[in-house]
C-alpha cells in the first residue's frame, strides 16, 4: 500500500465509528527487517465489503469461531481471541509456510484519528 493511501485512511479515522488498522510484519535478520507484509486497512469498510485480498486471508486467520468481530461497526463490547496453538501451527505449516526464524507482527489501531493501541507480537518459529 501506498504512503498516500496510508495518511489518507488515518485522516479518514475523524469520521465517526472509522476504526484503522496497520499490519507489518517484521523477520529478524541482523535486526528486524520488513517481511512480506506492510498494509493498513478501514476495519469498518471491510467488514462491511470484505474486498481487499490480504487482509481477507488475515481475518480468515482470526475470524469465528476465534473471535467474535464478524459483525461490521459499531463495536460496543469487548473483542476476544483466542487461536488454539494447534490451529495456528497448522496455519504456519499449510496455509501459509513461513521460513523458521524470529519474527515480529506490529500493530496499530486508530480510532477517531488517535492511536488507541500499538502492539508488538514477537514469534519463534522452529
């Protein structure tokens, strides 16, 4: 995704009920490096449309029985997820096969224009 496309969908948060999300994952080498993703998506326009490939294949990878975010904006209740280590073993091993190593997934959630949360998700996989 592009910079533009980026700062335009944060600018976007102002509107009420926009909830952005950005995704990059990172693989350590020498230093965490970008490794294959880097998208920032509207939460509320794709749930309501569920175009963009990427981040389908992601939702997919949370979505029910995982999760209870399978219902498009407002969202006024807390939101779980709970992956069972099997299922995502499986996901690392068939569904999409990942090089063994260290990596990060870092994660941004806007709302309203102001950073609700950043979160930082560090991985080995062996």
């Amino acid at each position: 995704m592009s910079r533009q496309r980026a700062e335009s969908l944060l600018k976007q948060g102002d509107k009420e009920g926009c909830f952005v999300i950005h995704v990059q994952v990172f693989k350590r080498l020498n230093g965490y490096k970008p490794f294959l993703f880097n998208f920032t998506v509207d939460a509320c326009q794709f749930l309501k449309g569920k175009r963009n490939k990427v981040t389908q294949f992601f939702y997919n990878l949370i979505a029910p029985p995982y999760s209870n975010i399978s219902h498009p904006c407002p969202y006024n209740h807390d939101v779980f997820i709970e992956l069972p280590i099997t299922y995502v073993n499986h996901l690392l091993d068939t569904v999409l096969p990942v090089p063994e190593g260290n990596y990060l997934i870092h994660s941004v959630y806007y709302t309203h224009g102001m950073k609700l949360l950043e979160l930082k998700s560090y991985m080995n996989i062996y």
